[in-house]
C-alpha cells in the first residue's frame, strides 16, 4: 500500500516554499563547465574569515571526537564581556536562522498570528508557517518596514513580531525613535525579534542600541550572527540576546550541541579580532560605494543600504539579467521570490570582485 506522505504532513510543513539560497559557485561551475567564477549572491565577507578565527578553528580540530561544550561557557563569557550583560541572557545558535526557530519555537503555538513586513527576510514567514501560524505581512513604506503599521497591525492574537535592521534583502533600516516607538506600543504579550545579521557594518548615530533596548524592553529579543561581518558563514554560529527567562525558554528547545565546536572556537577568537572587523568595514564602505556609482553611471537605480548588499532596480524583468550574468560566472541573486522581480540584489566585495561584476553587468545590460 501506497501512503500519501504528504497528507501525513503537518501542514504547516506540506504547504511550505523551502528557502532557496544563494547559487554555491561549485555548482554553477559544474553546470557550464567553467571556472573562475565569484559569487556576490549571499551577503559573505569577501575577506573571508580573518586570520584569528582560521588559527583557532584549526587548534580545535584536535578535539574532534569530543563533544563540544553544549553550554558553550568560552564563547558566552567573551560576549558577556563584550556587551557588558549576564551569561543568564545570551543563546547561542548554529548561525542567527537556528535562533529564529527557535524564538519562533518556543513563543508560537498554531493560529497564533506573527506580524512581519513586506520584504522581510524570508526565513521570517518560512518558520511562522512551520508552525501553522498566521503570517501578518504589513505593507513597506519606501521599501522598508514601516513599524507604525506594523504596531497596527498586532492583535490580541499576535505573539511574535520581526524586526529585520537592517533588513535583507533591501537594506533598509530603521532608527531608534521609530523602534522605541513601536516598543512602547506593543502589548506585553507580543515578543520582537531584532534580526541584527549586518549591525556589525553601521555606524549611523541613529541606528538602535538594539541590546540598551532589551535591558529595558524585556520582551525584545536581539539576534546577531557570525556569519556576515566576522566571515565565518561556513560554520553556522550566532547568538540571541534576551531576558534570561526568555533566554531560558529558548535554551530548552535547544538542540544541546547545536554550536559545534570548531565553530565556538573561532567565533571567540572572531569577536577579539577588531583588526579584521574593520578591515572588513571598510572593504565594505569602499565596495558599496562603487557599486552605486556605477548603478548610477548605469542610469539604473538601487535601493539606499546600509548592508554590505544592495537590491539594484533594473527596470525590467531581472530573471534574464540574472541567467546572463550566471553564463558569465557572476552569481547574484535574483528576488521574484521577494516580490521584487526587476531587483537583483548583489553582495558589496572587493574592488576587482565589484569591477568584474560591473563590466559583466555593462556587458548584459547592452546586449539586451
Ligand atoms: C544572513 C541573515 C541571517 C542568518 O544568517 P545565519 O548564517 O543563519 O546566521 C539572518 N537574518 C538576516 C536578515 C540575514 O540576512
């Protein structure tokens, strides 16, 4: 007998678009038989890791028929120290997405409602439907979240509200008497998860103190990564800021070894690395800045970012701009997925990375 596993399925699990990640380079190359390729498709530092993080990752691998330590206490001590709060507060997750889940997880039972904007971060909708909650998807205002709207739209139904800043795949961003608004708003019963994948890149005066706001705001929980700024996106690690009881909530669900050990290692070396940080925050300032010169000498325009990406708006179907650029082993990435379709969002790298890219986009962009 025959079953219908997807009428098996959990619902919320049968009717789900899975997430579809940036175009890996060995795939593509494996495709079209070439080499060479770059791939600015998913938001990874250009400089890789720094050299740090690589010594400490490579000293853990003699360790690796050991456990990793589940609490993970080196690497909670070091954020600890850094952002002058209690261990009691701090979840460590196999990259930012596992920390998601797991907020999601733990506050969101089915038909309650979770509240995000249009253009949010994909993962947001993906997990809210995993547990066959409402999605409440607000309008954007200028293609980011407009948080007025989105403190409107919460009921006595919404649990859970997302908060991209910047948000990815815009690059928008909000400041912080929006954010100290919306908070002030919001009912005691509605958790905000502050996704702060890029906050490591921004030095806008205005931009949130996202983990000042949770001392005050309890039921704020601050979401950051290793994964973008620290160059260390191979090795799944990021961590959550919260109330310790939220923190503790979070922690049961926790799968008890989800940061593995060569990646806690070279996460607590990665953070005392200020050396590569701003290295890396430069490249990036330098890279987006050419990309936008060159959007504009282009006559196309992109959406302001203050990301190390940003959504470029080619004013017409981008899906055969995209196919073009992959033939010409450029991987970007394309965003009718997003409800963007003329957008094709391109990750900041270093100068020749962003001039080969350039002169491939030239080159399509005349041959259409
Ligand atoms: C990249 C990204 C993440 C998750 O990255 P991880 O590798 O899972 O840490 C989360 N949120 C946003 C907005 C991102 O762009």
């Amino acid at each position: 007998m025959k079953c219908d596993f997807y009428q098996l399925a959990n619902p919320g699990v049968r009717d789900l678009t899975p997430y579809e990640p940036g175009k890996p380079i060995d795939e593509l190359e494996r495709e079209l038989g070439i080499s060479g390729s770059i791939k600015l498709a998913s938001n990874e530092n250009p400089l890789g890791a720094g050299a740090l993080a690589i010594e400490a990752a490579r000293s853990a691998l003699s360790e690796l028929s050991r456990y990793p330590d589940g609490a993970g206490f080196r690497l909670k001590a070091a954020l600890a120290r850094k952002f002058d709060l209690d261990q009691s507060r701090i979840v460590l997750g196999a990259g930012s997405s596992d920390l998601l889940r797991l907020a999601v997880e733990a506050f969101v039972c089915a038909g309650d409602q979770v509240v995000m904007s249009q253009y949010a971060f994909a993962m947001y909708a993906i997990y809210a439907q995993a547990a066959q909650a409402e999605r409440v998807i607000v309008p954007a205002r200028d293609w980011g979240h407009d948080l007025d709207a989105m403190a409107a739209a919460v009921t006595e139904r919404t649990r859970l509200l997302f908060i991209a800043n910047p948000n990815n795949p815009t690059g928008t961003w909000v400041k912080q008497t929006e954010l100290v608004r919306l908070l002030k708003r919001l009912p005691a019963h509605v958790m905000v998860v502050l996704d702060e994948a890029y906050a490591e890149y921004i030095d806008q005066a205005d931009y949130p103190n996202g983990m000042a706001l949770g001392l005050e705001f309890p039921n704020l929980i601050v979401m950051r990564t290793f994964s973008k700024a620290y160059g260390l996106a191979a090795l799944r690690v990021g961590y959550a800021i919260a109330d310790p009881a939220v923190a503790d909530l979070m922690n049961r669900i926790r799968e008890p070894f989800n940061v593995n050990s060569i990646a806690q290692a070279a996460a607590e070396a990665a953070l005392a690395d200020e050396v590569h940080l701003q290295r890396s925050k430069a490249v990036n300032q330098q890279g987006l800045m050419q990309l936008q010169r060159a959007v504009a000498q282009l006559g196309l325009e992109a959406i302001p970012s203050v990301g190390n990406f940003i959504a470029i708006d080619m004013g017409r179907e981008a899906l055969p701009i995209y196919e073009a650029l992959l033939r010409k082993g450029l991987i970007v990435r394309p965003l009718a997925g997003y409800g963007m379709p003329n957008h094709l969002r391109v990750t900041a790298a270093t100068e020749s990375e962003n001039s080969r890219f350039i002169k491939a986009l030239q080159e399509v962009l005349e041959a259409v």
